[in-house]
C-alpha cells in the first residue's frame, strides 16, 4: 500500500492527543511531521504536549513550532476546556528534545515542495500556520494536495451560538483557506458530535493495557465529565481524531461537495462557516463538507487502531 504523506497540524489539546495516537498506528498514513499552533493553550504548551505524544508513541516525526497568536486578532484559548496545561491534567515528563528552529509554516512549504503535489495536511487546532503559509508561499496551493480540517459547522456552533471554536479563534486565516484554491475537507460539528465515546466504551479503550491506551483513556477524563453534566450529551466527542480518520479512509463517512465561506466580520456570527449546503442560492463549490459517519464503524476502527500498541 502506498502511504499517503501527512502534516498533522495541531493545538493539542486532549482531543488532538487522541489524534496523533491514532495516526500513529494508521497504516495509510506516513506522518512527515506535526506542527503546533496557539488554540487550545499557548504554542509553548502545545508544542510541549506534541512531543509528550510523540515519545509516548514511540514516533520519529519531528514536531515544528508554529503561530503564537492568530494572524490579525488577539489570542483565544480552551483551557477550560482541555485544562491549564492542554493535557487533561494528566502528569507526564516534559520531553527534554529540541526543537526545531524552522517554523512550522516554512516546515509546511518545505515539505510540500518536497511531496511534489502529493502532501495531505491535517489541521485540527486552528488555521493560523496555513494562513501564514499562505500568504508567504504563493505557490502552495499547487503543492498541496487536500486539506482536511477539524473545524466549522453547518448548523450551529460550540464556542458561540454560530461558530466552532478552532474557526473562531483565526477566522481570517481560515476564511483564506478556503478561498486558496486547495481542496478542502471540512470535518464540523455536524459530523463529529456524531462519533462520540461513551464512558462503557472508553473505559475498554483503558482496559487496553498499553500506556498509549491508558494515555488516550486518561486525557478525556475531565472533559468527559463536562460532557456529560454540564453538556448532557451522550459521550465526549471524538473531534480530531475524526480528521486524522477521514484523511486516512473516507469511505465511513458523508460528504457532499459546496462552498463555504467564514464570517470574518460579523457581531454576533464571526467565525460561522457559511455554506450553501441546505440553500437554493448556491456559492462556488470550493470545498467538501463531511455531515456523516458510521459510528459502529468509526469506533471500531479506534479500538483496533489503540490494540495496535
């Protein structure tokens, strides 16, 4: 099989975590690199956490460091969410490697160039190193092949009533992705609050033994409390790890082809992905929108994915 080459771009993140566990073990993917940006928490913490992941995996990819604030606004972060150090509070020593000196949207472009159009970019934090990669690099939309995001929504939102919150921090940035001319993949709110995990199920996932599968079982513990009192929703919501899945196998998952466009300017929808999904006026159909998955079949693929270690 040939692998398809990958940049994971991410703010891990609890959920990111779970992502690049997965990835690790998925064999369509080979991971060139993953880069980090502010979103979740700081770049700083981000970046640290990519390389907690990295070591516990037992990875080789190197980890670029990359935006540390969006490309025009003030930063907003997650922590509340994913905790004060972005890993679920879950205690793990600070890798002591170095890293590297290039930045995450030089690595992007240098990569690409390498891949000669074949290079697949995952992006689950928010789009801040695209954006900056974009705007420096002219010719990277001839270079990349897709781009598949974790982000946006048809129908509502998380961070504010009309958008997610990885589009919402760097609308702007994000806006300019889907307006490059790149394919883009958007896997939203509507998909993945589809693939959850109850707490049945990710206590089988610990019950795995492994400190990989312990990791993944231990990072969403206080996020799956919020999910399931304050939220009341069934489950935590697997977001990232529905990206790295979709770049990897699409063929368990909806999509439908439609233009989006992000609110950038708007008081109440800044950061809404406006699409023409359900509207009789239609837009320029620049991007793929994934709506569906088949979750029996989605968490089957975890399990199988997280046995592997």
């Amino acid at each position: 099989m040939k692998k398809i080459p990958v940049i994971i771009d991410c703010d891990p993140g609890v959920d990111d975590t779970a992502a690049l566990l997965l990835a690790h073990q998925m064999p369509e993917l080979e991971i060139l690199a993953v880069t980090t940006v502010a979103g979740n928490v700081s770049v700083d913490k981000t970046t640290i956490n990519a390389m907690r992941v990295r070591k516990a995996s037992g990875a080789g990819y190197p980890v670029f460091s990359g935006a540390e604030h969006p490309m025009f606004r003030e930063p907003v972060t997650a922590s509340g969410v994913h905790g004060e150090d972005g890993f679920g509070g879950v205690e793990m020593e600070i890798p002591d490697d170095e890293i590297p000196a290039e930045k995450a949207w030089d690595a992007m472009y240098h990569i690409a160039k390498e891949q000669k159009g074949e290079l697949t970019i995952v992006a689950t934090g928010p789009m801040t190193n695209l954006g900056i990669a974009l705007s420096k690099y002219k010719e990277l939309p001839q270079l990349v092949k897709r781009i598949v995001i974790m982000g946006g929504a048809a129908i509502g939102g998380n961070v504010t009533p009309a958008a997610e919150f990885n589009i919402y921090v760097d609308p702007e940035a994000a806006d300019m992705l889907f307006q490059s001319g790149i394919p883009v993949y958007m896997c939203g709110l509507d998909v993945t609050m589809k693939a959850y995990i109850t707490p049945e199920e990710l206590e089988k996932v610990g019950a795995l033994g492994s400190p990989q599968a312990k990791l993944f079982h231990d990072v969403f513990q206080n996020l799956q409390k919020k999910a399931l009192e304050e939220w009341e929703q069934p489950g935590v919501a697997l977001h990232d790890p529905v990206a790295v899945m979709y770049a990897a196998d699409d063929s368990i998952f909806e999509t439908h082809h439609v233009g989006i466009r992000v609110e950038t300017k708007g008081e109440i929808t800044l950061g809404k992905t406006v699409t023409d999904l359900y509207s009789d006026k239609q837009m320029e159909h620049n991007a793929y929108i994934v709506m569906d998955v088949d979750r029996d079949a989605f968490l089957k693929k975890v399990m199988d994915l997280m046995a592997k270690y």
